[in-house]
C-alpha cells in the first residue's frame, strides 16, 4: 500500500534525524573522550537517546497512518498522541537526570576535575549546537505542516540536546577559564527549560486522547460551511471531537419540514461534502436534519 503523504513525510524527517544523531553521537563521545570532558560525555549520550525516542516517533506515526479495520472502525489515529507522551515522559526523565547531575556535581564537587578541555570539546559542542538546532526547526516546521503531534515531540527533543549542548559549552569554558561550577549551574537551568517543554507536549497530547472540541476558529469555519449549503435553515447542534490529528464533526441541521424524504437527504449529503471540504483535519462529519 502506497504511504500518505503524511507517514511519507514524517518518516523522511525520522529518518534524518537518525542518520545525524548517530552521527553526532560517535563525534561528541570522541570529542569528550579525547578531551577529558565529562559534560560533553554525557551530553553524547543525550544524543544517543535522541535516536531512540526517533524510533518511537517512527513507530507512531506507522500505526496511526493504518487505515480502519474491524477492531478500530474509527481508525489509528491517536497513536500520534500516545507516542507523543511517550516521548514527553523521555524528554521530563532526561530533563530530570540534566538537573540531578548538576545538582550532585555542585554538593560533591566533582565538578572540579583538574582537567581543562582542550579545543576538540569547544568545537564539538558548538558544533553540536548549530546541527541540533537546525534539525529542531527543520522537524518543527515539518510536524506543523502535516500537524503530526509525534513529530513535533521529537522536534522538541531535538532542542533539548541543543540546550545540553549549551550546558556542555558553558562547562567546556567555564573550565578552560577556571571556573567549571558553571557547568553544573548551566544544568540546573536547562532542566527547568526541558521539564517546562515536556509538560506542555503531554498536556497538548493528553487532549487528543479525550475528546477535546476544537477551537472556535475551526468550529466557526464548519458553521460556515454548513450555512453556505441551500436549504439550511438553522444549525441546532454542532459537536467536534479531536481524534489524533483528526476531527469528527457532528451536526443537527434545520430544514423545511415539508420536503421529501429524498430532497431532506440531499440537503444533508450536502452539507457533509462542505464540512468535509472545509478542512483536511475532518475525517468523518455526520449529519442530523430535523424539521423547521
């Protein structure tokens, strides 16, 4: 079966996002290596995660672009959502063990090494900062446009790694002017910011997964469609539910209640043909006439 272009795209972008982790990886790890730089060690192995929490985007967006069958008539689509908080459970653990280590570093002073990264290391973590963003925007962009909340989890944890990166180049200074506390404190800091993304892509996520109604933008937008069909007198209900990245619209419409049963119909397919037109978010609307 040929991919949407949705699934086409994500796993385009996940497949990007693979090949430079690994990359950057195996360049932090040697720079770290090399230059006896623990920040830069460690921040290598927030990269290596990166790459796990890719698979995890990849595996979601695989099933949710399954089309519907007997066990799911209403498709797969809030597999989106669900790896989405998988990966906002990662990015909060990650931010998590950032803060404790720069947390234990300042209480046992390990921080003070006795060793000053050498240039490698300097290189490496701005090199690390530059690519990381990059990817961050580029997969940001990318989850906005086919609305793939997975995704855009994953964007987020791009820029988690770029903000370790942060900390592992204020580290790397810090030591080579003297003060390595400043790799800890740096740490401290990064958690909040990683935590602060993390709880909103699982509130954000959470949502998909309860049947949250859509905005009043969108909902405005159907009541503009149904009311641009002929023969609609009223709209006496209007209820949508987010499912995944798509909606579900439900409709009660007023018509005159001397037309025929097949003129009723008519106008009802109608209406489920505009509200379907109005948005490719709308996978299914269903349509309810009653008497005026």
């Amino acid at each position: 079966m040929e991919k949407s272009f949705d699934e086409a795209t994500a796993m385009s972008v996940s497949r990007k996002s693979i090949i430079l982790n690994t990359i950057l990886f195996v360049f932090k790890l040697y720079a770290g290596i090399f230059s006896h730089s623990g920040a830069l060690i460690s921040d290598a192995v927030h990269t290596a995660s990166d790459v796990f929490s890719t698979f995890i985007v990849m595996a979601g967006v695989k099933q949710a672009a399954k089309a519907a069958d007997k066990e799911h008539s209403y498709g797969h689509e809030r597999f989106e959502p669900m790896a989405a908080i998988l990966l906002s459970i990662s990015l909060a653990v990650v931010g998590v063990l950032i803060g404790k280590s720069g947390i234990m570093k300042i209480i046992d002073g390990s921080y003070r090494t006795g060793f000053t990264p050498g240039i490698v290391a300097l290189i490496a973590a701005i090199v690390s900062i530059a690519v990381k963003e990059i990817m961050f925007i580029y997969t940001k962009k990318a989850a906005e446009e086919i609305h793939s909340e997975a995704l855009l989890a994953d964007s987020y944890h791009h820029h988690s790694d770029a903000l370790s990166s942060i900390g592992s180049l204020v580290g790397v200074v810090g030591a080579r002017l003297g003060a390595p506390v400043l790799d800890p404190i740096a740490s401290l800091v990064i958690c909040v910011f990683i935590i602060k993304v993390a709880v909103e892509i699982f509130i954000d996520s959470s949502k998909e997964l309860i049947d949250e109604s859509c905005d009043e933008e969108t909902e405005g937008k159907i009541r503009d469609a149904v009311l641009s069909v002929d023969g609609v007198r009223s709209i006496d209900l209007l209820k949508t539910r987010k499912f995944g990245t798509k909606i579900y619209v439900d409709i009660e419409i007023g018509a005159d209640g001397n037309l025929t049963l097949n003129e009723a119909h008519s106008i009802a397919e109608n209406v489920h043909n505009s509200v379907e037109k109005s948005s490719s978010d709308i996978k299914h609307c269903m349509v309810h006439v009653n008497p005026v």
